[in-house]
C-alpha cells in the first residue's frame, strides 16, 4: 500500500538536508522457529537522517524489534544491507533501551546507569556527575545505592532508560521504553527525551504502540505490516514543534494526522491477529 | 507467640531434649551405657581431650586438610565450569568426560588416590578437592548457562570486551549458582575427609572416630562424631554468611 505523505509544516531551517546516519537497503530477518522459517522482516528500506527523530508503529510480532536490533548490531540481517555513519569516534554509535527490564540485578542503581561509561574507561569524576545528573532527573536520587529488587517494575525502567541516556551515544535506539511507566512518569519522560534530543540533536528510532507518544516525539512515524513485517506508510509528522503531549490534541491536523495513521494500523493489527487465531 | 519464633525456640528446644532423653535412658540403665555413653561422658571426655592437649592435632589436621582440599577444588572448578559455561566448544570436549566420571561415588576413589599419591597428606587434600571439584563445576557451568541473554545483550549494547563481559555478567550472573554449589560442595567435604581419613592416617577426626571403634574406647568416637557435627554445622553458618556478603542482591528475596 502507498500513502502520499501529508506535508511537512517546514520551518525553513532545514535549507540543507542534514547527513544521513543509518540507511537500510531491503532488510530481511529470517529465523527459525521448530525448523520452520518464519520471516521477520521483509525487505524494508529507510533512510534516517542525522538527528531525525523516527517513531516505529506496527501491530504485536510485526518484526520492530527485530528491526531496531539490527540497527543496534545486536542482529544480523539475512538479507539486504545496514550502513551507519559513526562520526563522533568520542562517543559510541549507538545505545538500546531493551523493551524488557534489562538492568544488572547484581548492580545497584547508580552503577547500573553508570555501567556503559565504566566500561568505557571514561574518568570516575565524570561518571560519577553524569550518574548524579541521570539519577536527579529520574527521580531515582533517594535510591542510587539501592539493587533492583527493591525497585518497582516503573522504576527499573527509568534505570534502563537512564543508562542509555548516560551512554550519551550517536544514535539512541528505543524499544518501548515508556510502557511500563505510569501516566504521570511518561509524562515527565516524554519531556525529558524531546529536551535530550533537540539539545543533543541525536538520532533517535523509537518504538511504540500509542499514537500519542509517536505524535509527540516523532519527525516521521514509519507504520509497519503485519508479519512478515514491511514498511507499510510512512508519515511526516504535521505538528509544530514544541510539542505538549496534552496540547497537540487541540491541534486539528492530530485528529486528522491520527486517524489516517490508524486506519492502516488497525488493519494491519486485524490481519496480524486473523493470522494467528 | 509467632510462628517463626515458635519454630526457633524448637530449633534449640528439640536437640536438647533429645540429648535429654538419651542422658536418662542411660542413667535408667535402659539403654547400655557402654555402647551408648551419655552425653554427659562425652562431654567430659571432651574437656578431657582438651586438657591433655591430645585433642588439637586431630583437629588441625583434618581443618587443614578440609580448607586446601576445598580451595584446590572450588578454585578449579569455578573456573573450568564458567568457561564451560561460556563456550560450546570447551563444553564439547570435557562434558562427556564429566559425565562418565561423575556416578563413581567419591568415598569410592580414596583407595585408588592412595596408591597414586602415597598415604601421605596430598591423597587426602586432592580426594576431598576432587569431590568438591565436580559439584561446584556442574554449579558454575549451570550458572553461566542460566543468565539471562538479555544481560549478555546489554553487554553487546555496551560494545564491552570478552573480558569484560566475563568479570561484569558471566561471574555475577552466575554467582548465585555457583554460591550453591560451594555450600554443597562443604557437605560433601566434609563426608569425604572422615572417610579419607579411616585408612592410611595418624592424626585427624575421622581417625579418632576409626580408632575409637577398633580399640573399644567408644568415647573417644562419640568425640569425634561429635566434633564432625559441630565443624560441619559453624561451616555451614560460615557459608550463608558469605553468601550474604557476595550475593548482596540476593537479599530479602
Ligand atoms: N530470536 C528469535 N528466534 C526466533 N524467532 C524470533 C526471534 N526473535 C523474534 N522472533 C520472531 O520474529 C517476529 C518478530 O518479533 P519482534 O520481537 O521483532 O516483534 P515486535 O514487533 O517487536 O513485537 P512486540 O510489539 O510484541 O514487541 C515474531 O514472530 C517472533 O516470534
Ligand atoms: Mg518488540
């Protein structure tokens, strides 16, 4: 299916297209699953440039996660190719934030956060004044020496989000990482990414399954199929930033920007689940 | 009064009745006070032991014997067993060994050790070593073969090195286990030295418990049972111990 993108609301300031930093040539990821081959992803093609802010939509088992783990060299693709353009040799190319609890039980909070930077070799005063920055702005202060078990399943993910953030890397990879957390927290968190992005100008891929998280961080939210999973539409985001979450719903181009988006989305969530009952 | 403390005050309350009991069933004359001396007699015995100083080179020499044989193996098999744990290929090559080897119960092997390596103390210390050996291997390659991929995943996000990945998720993710089978592996220690200690030995606990038995001073083997007992129980405190000290995460679970 082809979408005719709705039009950007251009500021003016892109008078040059910025670089390129990961381009994805027809992507492919076979498994094998009970010695059957089930396709993953389908020949998917994408072009992110250098500080865009990608938002990845797509019904349960559509391959997202297989996608972004490719693109973090977690994964090897089976067919097609992945180009990623490293250009600050300072900082590393790319971090995840894993969509399970991924935090080192055997750590306590602040040398979870600060685990990438120690491994990194970087000088403990530094480390120890990012972990502190990361630790305020979570709301984790009260609980830098604490383990994991003690945590909540919202905070744990805050810890995974804040190590990835402390990792301050080129390209930040996101696999729902607001899901567990509580309306009020995805609020505060929601800021905080949009603040991190536009101060830093990362490139930022991010999954999710609400709407309202992708309208209000995304420059293109890229819907994909049902699985196995391809690029189904991909739409420019018409909303000016700075983006509130509760403001843009006022917004008449959300109303109509949304229910384009979901109009593909629920049928693709409707094949998906056909498939497998 | 709560459960717990009921349990507690029972812990205590029940080994001493049953000591109790034995001291009355001997002083009755219901049970043969030869065969079954009271625990009064042996506790006497025991201070008497001490007081001649005849009881301490027993005691350093099977603690000595007991502390080198556990080091030696749980050093070897902590380290052979992660690396197992760690690679398919070294796994390959030694599971089949350790596996045909396993069954063969370690009391089993203290004649051969005897005549492979003298009846000098290196049988005693590598036959209690080798025993703690397997157990704490089969524990260490079960750890590392458990954790979570997702950590070995965060450790590739991190771009971390092998050696790196060995120190920061391999060992602690496998701690747990490993500590698991360390405290199984003091059991069976211990189990192993009394009977290293029957044959081919002068000095030791399980020697006193042997020649108590042939030359009929069965005080003397109440003794070292008991003593056996007690090293056996401090041990085990010693090792909840130092599992709480390097599984600090394990806490409150
Ligand atoms: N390691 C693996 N081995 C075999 N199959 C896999 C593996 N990882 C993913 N798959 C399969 O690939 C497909 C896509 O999985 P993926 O995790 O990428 O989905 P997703 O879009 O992230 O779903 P969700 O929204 O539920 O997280 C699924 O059918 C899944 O079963
Ligand atoms: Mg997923």
């Amino acid at each position: 299916m082809t979408v005719t993108p709705i039009k950007t609301i251009d500021p003016g300031i892109k008078a040059e297209p910025a670089p390129v930093k990961v381009r994805l040539n027809g992507l492919s990821k076979m498994f094998k699953v009970n010695g059957r081959e089930v396709t993953a992803l389908q020949d998917v093609s994408l072009t992110i440039a250098s500080g865009e802010f990608v938002v990845i939509v797509g019904p349960s088992g559509c391959g997202k996660t297989t996608l972004l783990r490719i693109v973090d060299g977690l994964d090897e693709e089976s067919h097609g190719h992945v180009t990623r353009f490293h250009t600050d040799p300072s900082k590393p190319l790319s971090s995840m934030i894993f969509q399970e609890h991924a935090i080192f039980p055997w750590l306590s909070v602040e040398r979870n956060i600060g685990y990438g930077l120690r491994m990194r070799g970087l000088p403990k005063a530094e480390i120890a004044a990012t972990v502190a920055h990361f630790l305020k702005k979570m709301g984790l202060a009260d609980y830098a020496k604490a383990y994991p078990y003690q945590l909540s399943g919202g905070m744990k993910q805050r810890v995974s989000i804040a190590r990835a953030f402390a990792n301050d890397p080129e390209i930040l990879c996101m696999d729902e990482p607001f899901a567990a957390l509580d309306e009020q927290n995805k609020a505060i968190m929601l800021e905080e990414l949009t603040r991190i992005w536009s101060e830093t100008r990362k490139t930022a891929l991010f999954i999710t399954h609400s709407l309202d998280e992708a309208l209000v961080l995304a420059d293109r939210i890229v819907v994909m199929t049902a699985r196995p999973g391809r690029i189904a539409a991909i739409f420019d985001n018409p909303l000016p930033r700075p983006r509130q979450s509760y403001e843009i719903r006022k917004d008449p181009a959300y109303g109509e920007i949304s229910a384009r988006i979901w109009s593909i989305l629920r049928e693709e969530v409707m094949k998906s689940r056909g498939e497998t009952v | 009064m709560t459960s717990t403390a009921t349990a507690r005050i029972l812990n205590v309350v029940s080994p001493l009745a049953l000591l109790l009991l034995w001291e009355l069933c001997v002083w009755s004359g219901f049970v043969d006070g030869r065969l079954f001396p009271a625990p009064s007699e042996i506790i006497g015995a025991l201070v008497q032991m001490i007081i001649t100083g005849e009881l301490w080179p027993h005691v350093t020499a099977s603690l000595t014997r007991i502390l080198a044989g556990l080091a030696i193996g749980s050093a070897a098999g902590v380290t052979l067993g992660i690396i197992m744990g760690l690679s398919p290929l070294v796994r390959a090559i030694i599971q089949p060994v350790i596996a045909a080897t396993y069954p063969v119960p370690r009391t089993a092997i203290v004649p051969l050790f005897l005549i492979i390596f003298g009846i000098g103390e290196l049988s005693k210390i590598l036959v209690i070593a080798i025993s703690v050996f397997y157990i704490v291997l089969i524990n260490s390659m079960t750890g590392v073969m458990q954790i979570d991929r997702i950590y070995l995943d965060v450790g590739k996000d991190m771009r971390v090195s092998r050696f790196q990945a060995f120190w920061t998720i391999a060992l602690p993710g496998a701690l747990p286990t490993i500590m698991s089978g360390l405290k199984l592996a003091v059991g069976i220690a211990f189990i192993v030295l009394v009977v290293a200690e029957y044959t081919g030995s002068q000095t030791g606990l399980g020697y006193m418990i042997w020649e108590g038995w042939q030359i009929l001073d069965l005080r003397r083997m109440y003794v070292g049972l008991l003593l056996v007992a007690l090293f056996g129980w401090l041990a085990t405190l010693l090792m909840d111990e130092l599992e709480h000290i390097v599984v600090p995460w394990r806490r409150g679970r």
